[in-house]
C-alpha cells in the first residue's frame, strides 16, 4: 500500500467519523418554517421529522378547508427544505465543500 492511499483511507475514515458525529448533532437541531404570514408555523429536526405545528385562530375563522390544508403543507415544505440546507451548510464543513454522490 502506498503512502498516498493510506492517507485517503484515514481521510476517509476522519470523514466518516465526522459524518457521524454530524448525524448524532443534527437530531438536536431544528429549523423553523410558517406559511400565510405566521399562520401557520411549524418546527422540522434535522432528522427532517415534524417536530410541532402550530395553527393561528385565525385559519380556523376562515374554516376553508383547502386554504388550510395548502397552508399546513407549505409551511411544513418551507421547513424540510430548511432543514435540507441546514444539512448542506453542515456537510459542507466537513467535506470541505466535496459534494458526495448521494446529493446532499
């Protein structure tokens, strides 16, 4: 084995323990999203799980069932999508912006 690729397969091995790490950190974290001006709020981990969803007083005046529901959804699209950056920005601290082939 030569010099340079045991040096890649400890690379390697750092990352992966970084990696790791990284996973076990993220479950901590959380980002916030709302749709409707704040009617709608949600809180999403960084294991991209649901964490709480909060509904205004207000949606439920209107009680238009679809305006709700569309509401729900973007609110909780908004904060899967935080939390994907929220990946990216701390992957990208690891690898040293690498991009990695499963697209993070």
């Amino acid at each position: 084995m030569t010099k340079g690729f045991g040096q890649l397969i400890n690379q390697a091995k750092k990352m992966q323990e970084n990696f790791q790490k990284l996973q076990k950190e993220m479950e901590d974290k959380v980002v916030e999203a709302q749709s409707g001006g704040g009617m709608v709020n949600c809180v999403i981990n960084g294991r991209q799980e649901l964490v709480s969803l909060t509904i205004s007083n207000e949606v439920w005046e209107e009680r238009d069932k679809e305006m709700i529901e569309d509401l729900i959804v973007a609110a909780i699209n908004e904060g899967l999508e935080k939390s994907k950056e929220m990946w990216k920005e701390e992957l990208a601290k690891i690898t040293g912006g690498m991009q990695l082939p499963f697209g993070m």
